[in-house]
C-alpha cells in the first residue's frame, strides 16, 4: 500500500497487492517490510538510452547527427588512447 494508508495499490483497495503490509502479518507497510525495495536488493529499474521524441522536441537533422556522431568518434578514440597508454605503462613496468 503506498504510504501504509489502505488504498491499495492503484487505489484499489486494501488485500488488492502482493501481500507485503500490514495485512499479511508484517508489521510495517509493503514498501518499508521485508519485501520493500530500496535496500540494496536487487538491481532496480537501470533503462538503457532511449530517444524520445515527445512534444515540442524535434528528431535530429542530418547535420545534427552527424555531429554527434563525429563527437562520439572522437570522445571513442581518446578513450582508446588512454587505454593504450596505460597498456604501454604496464608493459614497461614488467
């Protein structure tokens, strides 16, 4: 129950969710018991990019992606260089 307050989930009233509050014997509401989330258990919600085209925001141009795409490269190579620095580093250390 959100909140501990017996709407229920989607406000549909109480012994409507999955049995994680007070009405199954625990003695805090479902989102703070034993099957709560937000204590270091499990992954949670980790959505990947996404692009999103809602109101009032425009796909890009071609020239715009091609920019991006060009910044990409070029952050992608910098990291390249600095991993094969490091490889070089560690070779001269053996």
């Amino acid at each position: 129950m959100p909140g501990g307050d017996g709407t229920g989930p989607l406000g549909y009233g109480p012994m409507t969710g999955r049995g994680a509050g007070y009405c199954a014997g625990y003695g805090a509401p479902g989102a703070f018991g034993p099957l709560g989330r937000g204590r270091g258990r499990g992954r949670g919600l980790r959505p990947g990019p996404v692009a999103y085209y809602g109101p009032g925001v425009a796909p890009l141009t071609g020239e715009q992606e091609l920019q991006m795409l060009r910044d990409q490269a070029q952050q992608i190579q910098q990291s390249l260089e600095g991993v094969n620095r490091r490889i070089s580093q560690l070779e001269q250390q053996k």
